[in-house]
C-alpha cells in the first residue's frame, strides 16, 4: 500500500513539475518575443525566426498538402456512403468544408508539425544540452530561451495557422474532385456551395486552434531538450517524448477549444 502511494505521489510530483516548467519557459519566452520581431527586434534573431519559418513551414508544405488531400478524400466517401441512402449528396460538402476549417485543417497540420519539427526542437537542443552549448550561452551572459526557443516560437506563430489554410485548401478541394465524379458537380458550383457552408467563425476557430497547437508544440519539444541529460540515447528518447507529449496536448487542446465554442454558442 504505502508503495502504491509513493508511487503515485511520485508521478503526481512528477507531472507538476513538468507543468511548472513548461508555465516557467512561456513566460520566459513571452518576455523576450520582442528580441525576434522585425525591426524593433535583434535583425539576427529575426533572421533566424525566418529561416525557422522555412523550416517549419515551407519543408513541411508538400506532406500537409498530401494529408490533407487523403483526408478530404476519405471524410467524402465516408460521408457520400452513407448521406446517398437519403438522397442528400449536398450534405457532403457541408461536411467537408466544415469539417476541416473547425477541426481536420488545424489538427491535420499539427500532428503533422509535431512529427516533423517538434522532435526536431528537441533533438537540436537537446544535442547543444548533451554538448554543453547551452552552458557556454549562459556563461556568455546569453538567454537560452530568448536565443534559441524565442526564434522557433515566432516562427511556429506565423507559418502554422498559414500551413492550416493550406490544408483546408487542399482538403476542401479533395471534396470537390470526389464530388465532380460521383455527383458531376462542376468546380463552379462546388465553391459556391463551400462558401455558403462556411461562416467566418469557422475559420477563426480554426485560426485560433492553430496559435494554440504552435505554442503547445514549440514549447513542449523545447522544454524536452532543455531537459536532455546524458548522453546522445537521452536526445532520442527525447525526440520521442516531445512528439507523444505535443500530440496528446494539442488533442486535449483540442477537444477543450471545442467545447468552449460549442458551450458559447460557436460550435
């Protein structure tokens, strides 16, 4: 019994620890976002922010684009299977189009982010923990935070919600490629149907969904490299804890974001 409880007095102890950090860094790396901002910020920090956003969001175009074409396809003959049987193939595209400005578009390109870039902070940073660069940062009197998570956040800030619209884009237009063979709607009528499917809300939700998902991943797969201690083993199990880590949160994120919409009366 008193096993037991230690153990879970231990993870509880565990698990708050890791939230106060993770609190500790947010607020370090808000602090110090102006370093990274045009103009008024460090040009070299922003030159880095920008070939971050290269990194994360130009790179990763092509496997969102083809993710989210599979899943436009797939949430289309799903729908299409079953709405056929009562005469009512419009219903799809309403499906689709709110289908992924709400939820597939943002979540597709998070999970997507997470994998590719997520374990990429962690690795990185984790590499410069295992190498002692982050000490020699701090001996120079340098912010680890300000200097190598700051570039990575702004830049996750800018790209993600845009790699979001990619992918509604090319998941919506999935749907009307299915719809063009199945029911031989023309392209025409097609978006004309998606607009009067979609309402602004729509996509802010999406868009606010997206600044969230960024923040979880760059934070996440930061805060696990910065924890790295050992040798080059603990980057990769710190690589694989930053995508399982990211991509449970930004599902929790998720479903809390929905929720809040659907309580408030934006579903």
């Amino acid at each position: 019994m008193a096993t037991l409880i230690e153990s879970i007095g231990r993870s509880t102890l565990d698990y708050l620890d890791y939230v106060g950090g993770l609190s500790i860094q947010s607020w370090a790396a808000v602090r110090s976002l102006g370093s990274s901002m045009p103009i008024v910020g460090n040009r070299f920090r922003w030159r880095e922010a920008v070939r971050q956003m290269k990194l994360i969001g130009v790179d990763a175009l092509p496997m969102v684009g083809l993710m989210a074409i599979c899943a436009g396809f797939i949430l289309a003959l799903q729908g299409a299977s079953e709405l056929r049987r009562f005469g009512a193939m419009n219903y799809v595209i309403d499906l689709v189009s709110v289908g992924f400005t709400r939820e597939l578009g943002p979540l597709l390109t998070a999970i997507a982010v997470s994998g590719r870039s997520g374990s990429a902070f962690s690795a990185e940073i984790g590499t410069m923990m295992v190498s002692e660069e982050i000490d020699a940062l701090r001996v120079m009197a340098f912010d680890p935070v300000e200097f190598v998570l700051v570039p990575k956040y702004v830049a996750a800030l800018v790209v993600v919600p845009c790699l979001s619209i990619v992918s509604n884009v090319c998941g919506i237009s999935a749907g009307g490629i299915f719809m063009f063979f199945s029911a031989h709607l023309s392209p025409m009528f097609y978006m004309h149907y998606v607009m009067n499917s979609i309402e602004l809300r729509d996509v802010i939700t999406g868009l606010i969904k997206s600044l969230a998902f960024a923040t979880i991943i760059v934070h996440v797969g930061c805060l696990e490299g910065f924890r790295v201690r050992g040798g080059p083993d603990a980057v990769g199990r710190s690589a694989t804890s930053a995508v399982v880590k990211s991509t449970f949160l930004v599902i929790v994120a998720d479903v809390a974001f929905t929720a809040i919409f659907y309580l408030t009366g934006k579903p």
